[in-house]
C-alpha cells in the first residue's frame, strides 16, 4: 500500500472507530484483549498505520471484523469499485485479506441461546453469505474459507440454541446448506481438498433434511466436481449425471446449467470427449431456456453465465489436449470480469496457456503465462498457484525460446502440481 495513502480498507476502519467513539489506543486495547494479549500485540501506532494506508491489517482482519462489526460485503464492494490498483496495492488486498486470516474469532453466539428466530434473522444470515460470495470474487479461498466456517458454525448454533417454527426450521437448513457448499468451495480454491469434500457432503445432509432437493442436487454436483478435480475422479460422472437425475423437474434453468458445466468437467477428467460434447450441447440448450425466463434466481449461481460455461468448454477441450478445438473456444471468449477477479482471470491465462502449449504456440503460451503470473500475486488462492505453476513447469521444456527464458527468470520457482 502506496504511504499515505488511505485505503478503503483504512478508510473502513476508522469509520467504524469513531462511530463507537475510541480513540486509537482504545481500539488496540480491545482488539489484544480479544486476542488475550497482556504485552506486546497490537498499539495505537498500529491503528493509524491501517487507517492510513501505511500498513494492512493481515491476521489482526478477523478480530478487526468482531470488535467494529465491519461490514464484509461493503469490504468487497470497495475493492471491486476502488481506483485502479497498482503491483503493490493488489499485493497489500491479498496480505488484508489473505495468508494469516485463519486467526480464532469468537463468535458471539450466545446471542441466539434461547431466542424466538424468524425471517428477518434467516434474512440476516442469508445476507452475510451474499457478502461472503462476493468477497471471495475478489480475494481468494484461503482467506474466506475461515469466515465461512465461522459463517457455518453461526448458522448451526442459530438451528440448535434457538426457538422457531417448522417453516423458519425449513429456512435456516437451507441457509446451513448453502454456507456449507459455499465453505466447500472455499475449502477447495485453498488446497483443502479433503475438507471441501467433507463439507460438501455436509451440504448435502442439510438440504436432504430440508426436503430440499434442488439444493441437494446442487450439493452431490460440487462433489462430483471436487472428486473429478482429484487425483481419483472416477466416480465424477456418475455423481454429475445423479444431479441432474435428482434436480426437480422444475428447478430453474440457472441451476441445470451449473450442473451439466461440472458434468462436463467429469468427463473431460475421465477422457471422454463424447461425454463432453454431450454436457456442453445440454448447457447450451438449458442457456437457451433461462433466456426466455424472468424468475428470480437464487443467489449461488449469481456467477453463472454463457462466458462462464463458455470457459468450462474450453477449459474441457485443454484438459483433454485437444488444442484445435480449446484454443479456439478460448480465444474468442469475452472474459466475464475484469483483472479485480485476479483468481479467474488468471485460471483463464493457465488454461489458454496450456492450450496454446499443445498447439506448438510458445511464444503466445508465454505471453498467456506472464499475464497468470502477474494476476497470481493479488489473490489468496493456493488452487492456482498451482494452476499457475504447473504451467511455467510446462514451459521450462522451452527455456531455450527467449520469451520463455525472459518469463521464467522472473518468476517464482514453479512448485510441484498438487
């Protein structure tokens, strides 16, 4: 962060110190009684620093978000609207955000021990997830996958402590299931694959209890796609297919799109390209049909689009080398996010990357590949560092081609795929 400059995060921070009326001082007294520090931890200094851009907060964020109440959906706001971002300032989001925010928040839950809940507080805990989601659009797994175990861990106190109707019961099941899928995907883009099937099954227990089977579907889906994304994605299609089988036959054509996206995905990883032909022509059929709708489409595939299944096609074809009809899909495809969306953008320059690799395209694989590197830096996401450095790995096979050689001499070491 540029000195003096002050952040939108800085910014965040002061507003809510003066709104309770502390001075700098007060504030670090009460973030190191949180942490249980009686010397040393946090001190005045260290609050102006933040407020005025001189520092980030890093792993002092979680206590930062109990003691103020800092609002996590203006946070992402901020950083998707905020001025242009130079190497530094994308490197400083990721350090608030990102590599030591697994620090223990309490969470205050107590507050719902005993208590009559009703929608305005299922509203309330939808609403944070929301937040959540869109955060994690500009930061990356590993620093929302603890927020959204405290986000899950809310909501289940929430279903155990307090008093509600049958219905309310109903409602914060599904938001239980939703926070769980959403976690399993953070636990993912983190490198937690082992977690991010656990909670994912998780999420499927809570929509079954539920009795909804739309969610449910939509849980066994992210399985199949964490399991085609292992080292083992044998059982991928069949779980993708059982989605589909499961969904409603009326559930919206949004939702039928995420799933034959993550069929795709299976097959490519278990080698059938006719598999794939078939997901891909299905999503673009359901498109088709959520085009000539109008309904309100749940929150969890806000994200989804034709661009989007439009990647996953492409992404498909590079996995199972087929550059002739990857690089094509990739190339021509109007990115749906700008470079704020480090993490997406740079799996979208990985996989162009490779593709171009398959196809004899050095020169443009490299060019592809320094666009990944750089975008790497400004998010928390272990998943593509990986991404990331399995394809300079790839390229080191070419070190002899000057913009290769250029490439490889300025970026990190590439570390083994995961």
């Amino acid at each position: 962060m540029r000195g003096g400059q002050t952040s939108v995060i800085g910014q965040a921070i002061r507003k809510a110190r003066k709104k309770q009326n502390w001075t700098q001082k007060q504030l670090a007294d009460k973030l190191n009684d949180l942490r249980g520090y009686t010397h040393g931890g946090c001190g005045a200094n260290d609050i102006y620093r933040w407020e005025t851009g001189r520092r980030s907060p890093r792993d002092w964020l979680p206590c930062l978000v109990t003691v103020l109440g800092l609002d996590l959906g203006v946070l992402g706001r901020g950083l998707a609207e905020g001025p242009q971002q130079t190497e530094a300032d994308s490197v400083d989001r990721r350090e608030f955000m990102g590599a030591s925010i697994g620090a223990a928040v309490p969470l205050g839950s107590a507050h719902w021990d005993g208590r009559r809940v009703g929608k305005s507080d299922v509203s309330s805990l939808r609403q944070g997830l929301v937040d959540l989601r869109r955060l994690d659009d500009f930061t990356g797994g590993a620093a929302t996958y603890p927020l959204s175990v405290q986000a899950a861990r809310r909501t289940e106190r929430v279903l155990d402590r307090s008093v509600y109707t049958p219905d309310i019961g109903r409602q914060i099941l599904d938001v239980l299931a939703e926070t769980h899928q959403f976690t399993s995907w953070t636990a993912f883009d983190a490198g937690k694959l082992p977690e991010a099937r656990r909670l994912a099954q998780r999420a499927s227990a809570a929509a079954n209890q539920a009795g909804n089977r739309t969610l449910a579907a939509s849980a066994l889906s992210e399985l199949s796609y964490l399991t085609a994304s292992g080292d083992d994605p044998g059982e991928a299609v069949e779980m993708a297919r059982a989605s589909l089988t499961m969904a409603p036959a009326q559930v919206m054509p949004a939702v039928r799109v995420v799933l034959a996206d993550r069929l795709a995905w299976a097959c490519a990883r278990t080698g059938s390209p006719k598999g794939v032909e078939r997901a891909v022509g299905l999503s673009e059929d359901l498109h088709d049909q959520r085009d000539a709708r109008t309904d309100e489409e749940p929150d969890w595939v806000y994200w989804i689009n034709r661009d989007e299944s439009k990647i996953m096609e492409g992404r498909c074809w590079a996995e199972l080398r087929e550059h002739n009809r990857a690089v094509p899909v990739l190339e021509n495809i109007d990115v749906p996010y700008d470079e704020s969306h480090a993490r997406e953008v740079a799996l979208f320059q990985c996989w162009l990357s490779e593709s171009y690799l398959d196809a004899g395209e050095i020169d443009q694989a490299a060019t592809s590949a320094k666009h990944a590197v750089d975008l790497v830096k400004g998010t928390d996401s272990p998943r593509t560092d990986v991404w990331v450095s399995g394809v300079l790995r790839r390229l080191s096979d070419h070190r002899t081609v000057p913009v290769v050689r250029e490439l490889l001499e300025h970026a990190a070491p590439p570390a083994p795929r995961a």
